[in-house]
C-alpha cells in the first residue's frame, strides 16, 4: 500500500480504503485484518565476553567538560542505579577512561619524583653539600604547580597532552638551579671576604644568561601554535603547558632559586679539587682536551663522516603522526558482509567474542553490532565494534610483547 498522507496512529492505518464493495461501499483494512502495534525493526546487538546478547549503554560527555568529573559523577549514579536493580540484574563498566588519565598523572607525578631524586643525587656526589640538594628539590615543584593556574584560567584540562608538556620541560627547568648552586659554590670555595656578598656576586654572573636561556626555550615552542586542524587541537595544550612551565621556570630562576640558595647554601663548602669524583673525571677527560685540541681538523672530518654515513638510515626511516599509545583497551572494528541477518550476526559476534575472551591477558570483551540510539547515522548490522580491556602489563606472560599480543588476538579472529 503507498500512503501518500501522514499517518498519526492506528487509526489512520485501520481506514485506508482498499476496493469499493458492490453496493459502492469502501472496504477498508480494519475490515479484512486486525491492525497492531509491532516491535521496532532490531539495529543493533551487544554481547559480552561471549556469554550472549546484554544491554549496553554509552555516556555522552559535553564538549568542554572534564572528563575526570563527569566520569566520577557518572560512577556516583551508578551506585545508586545498582541499588535499584533486581538482585538478578549485573551492571558492569566494559571502558572507563578515567583510568588512562590517572595514569598519565602517575607517569607525570613519577617523572617529577624521579627528577628530583636525579638531579638532587648529582648535586651532593659532585658538590659533596646536601642542604644545595634542596634547592632543586623545593624549586621544580613550584613551577610545575604554577603552570597549573593559567591551564585553569584558560580552561585546559589535565590530559595526555598537556601532561607531555609538562613532562618534556622538566629537563631544561632544572637547569638553572643546579647552574646557579654550582657558581656558589665556586665562589665560596676560598671564602675570601663577604660571603653574602660571594653569593650575591655568583647569582648575578648566571643569573640573566639562565634567565634568557629558557626564555628562548620558551619562546622555541611559538610556532606550534600555529598549527591547525587536527595537528593544532593535539598538539597546542603540550605546548601550552611547556610554555607555561618554562616561562615560570625562568621567573623563578631569579627569584625564588637566588632566595633559596641564600638561605640554604651555609657551612664549609668544599673545594671542587678534594671531591673525588671530580678529581678522576677530569683526569679522564684532560687527555681527551688534549688530543681534541691538537687535531682539530680531524675531530671536525670524523665528525662530518659520521653525519653523512648516517643519511642512508634516515632516508629508510618511516613516518607516523601519532606513535601507538597501549592504554590497555584495544578497539577491533571489524566488517561483515551487507544483508546478514540478526541470527546469524549474534551467532558470529559471539563466536568473536569468546575467541577473544580466550587470550589469557583479556579481562573482558564487549562487542557491539550495527548501530545504538546515540549514533547519528544508521549503520546495517555487519559493522561491528568490540572492545578489549586487557590486563596490566606486570601481569602478562614472560616474554610477552604488545606486537605478539595484537598478533595472537588477530590470529584468534581468522
């Protein structure tokens, strides 16, 4: 039957005219058949682990919203959600992201526990002065925590990105701490006159080149920003934080650095002749002056060689815009022929699911098949989507890499 009006409800169905009768009467569909309501056409299929078809759902954050927040408040409704479900109802989360970026908060929160630890070790086996050690140790922290505040003012959240940035400044922000302690304390090797006044004299003779020596570094990340599209949104917060880490490094390389120094760097401070550390390294490397010295010409050459012998191996090298990023979760979208029936897409859905879920290192396996209510666009149920939450690295097999891994989990779906 074509319609060529709308149709409202069951009525309007129940009263299309189909003949005229023989008394010129219209014969219309309720009086040939009983009119129903019937279910919708089924788009979509979800199965977990492949035990069989569950109920899934997905949680749609606003654009510009934290994502830590909105995961947390989504998590606090799902206690009380639970407590409201029939005892023989399980409510699972298959993805939480909230887990990549904590984790990227460990690695900064590492990297910065880490340098610290590094930079505070070379200070006190070098200069043999443990309260010098603390200046690098009370310094990198503020900065690190200053770059916080214009992220909040300009809206940028904590992200893998952001976070990089971060994390690639710190290297250079500890620069100027160890330079300025380093000067002090040649200064105040002979302790002749003032020693206030050797510690102010030793802060001014670095203190402008370490200055303008990050702010070049700062000023280095610029052209990032003008990058556009996709490269700019994925690369401008890293630089934003770099520029924000550095700029607050070099303020505080003449401000708060000096004033710590000042009041940390007392007692006897040994002269850099009697540490013995400094005594066999340059004893190592005098020789090495020496002869780099006296032939110039070839250090330059064998320099110039090693370059042009190294242009065969980059010219072989690839390129990718973003490297692999194992957050712990892959996402498989596989394709199936157009026309499959539901039957036969759960069946194979399943069937993947259970292969999957056989892999030792997999926690869980949900696939989804066809489209869901949040998509945009119709999608026939041969496309599919599943969704591979893997176990932490610690707790793989010996051996075990993330290729051989991905290769195991692609052979399993041949």
């Amino acid at each position: 039957i074509r319609g060529r009006g709308y149709i409202e409800g069951r009525r309007d169905l129940e009263g299309i005219p189909l003949k005229a009768g023989a008394n010129g009467a219209s014969v219309r569909l309720s009086d040939v058949a009983e009119v129903q309501l019937g279910p919708d056409m089924r788009r979509g299929i979800a199965d977990l682990n492949g035990e069989g078809e569950v109920v899934g759902g997905i949680v749609v954050m606003r654009y510009g919203e934290n994502a830590l927040k909105v995961i947390a408040a989504v998590k606090e409704r799902l206690r009380t959600v639970r407590q409201a479900l029939p005892e023989e109802v399980e409510l699972r989360v298959t993805y939480d992201r909230s887990e990549l970026i904590e984790a990227s908060i460990d690695t900064l929160r590492h990297t910065l526990l880490e340098e610290m630890i590094v930079v505070s070790v070379v200070i006190f086996l070098f200069l043999l002065h443990a309260r010098s050690a603390l200046v690098p140790i009370l310094t990198l922290p503020v900065a690190v925590i200053l770059a916080f505040i214009p992220m909040l003012y300009q809206g940028l959240t904590v992200n893998i990105m952001s976070l990089g940035g971060i994390a690639v400044a710190l290297g250079a922000m500890v620069d100027a701490s160890i330079i300025i302690v380093e000067n002090i304390h040649k200064k105040l090797e002979d302790e002749r006159g003032d020693r206030q006044a050797l510690v102010i004299e030793a802060m001014q003779e670095v203190g402008p080149s370490i200055f303008f020596s990050l702010l070049v570094i700062t000023v280095s990340f610029m052209p990032v920003f003008t990058l556009e599209a996709t490269e700019g949104r994925l690369f401008k917060p890293l630089a934003f934080t770099k520029t924000y880490s550095m700029g607050f490094a070099s303020i505080l390389a003449v401000t708060l650095t000096p004033a710590l120094a000042a009041l940390l760097i007392r007692g006897r401070v040994k002269s850099e002749e009697k540490n013995p550390i400094s005594r066999t390294l340059r004893w190592l490397y005098a020789p090495v002056v020496r002869w780099v010295s006296q032939h110039p010409g070839l250090v330059a050459g064998a320099a110039l060689v090693m370059m042009v012998v190294t242009i065969p191996a980059y010219l072989r090298l690839g390129s990718e815009f973003m490297p692999p990023l194992n957050e712990g979760v892959i996402l498989y979208m596989p394709t199936a022929p157009p026309g499959m029936s539901v039957t036969e897409a759960s069946n194979v859905l399943q069937a993947m699911d259970r292969e999957l879920k056989s892999v030792p290192e997999v926690v869980s396996v949900f696939g989804k098949m066809g489209r869901t209510d949040s998509a945009t666009d119709p999608a026939p149920l041969g496309m599919a989507e599943t969704t591979v939450v893997l176990k932490p690295r610690s707790e793989w097999r010996e051996g075990l890499t993330w290729e051989g891994l991905i290769a195991e989990l692609d052979e399993k779906l041949q």
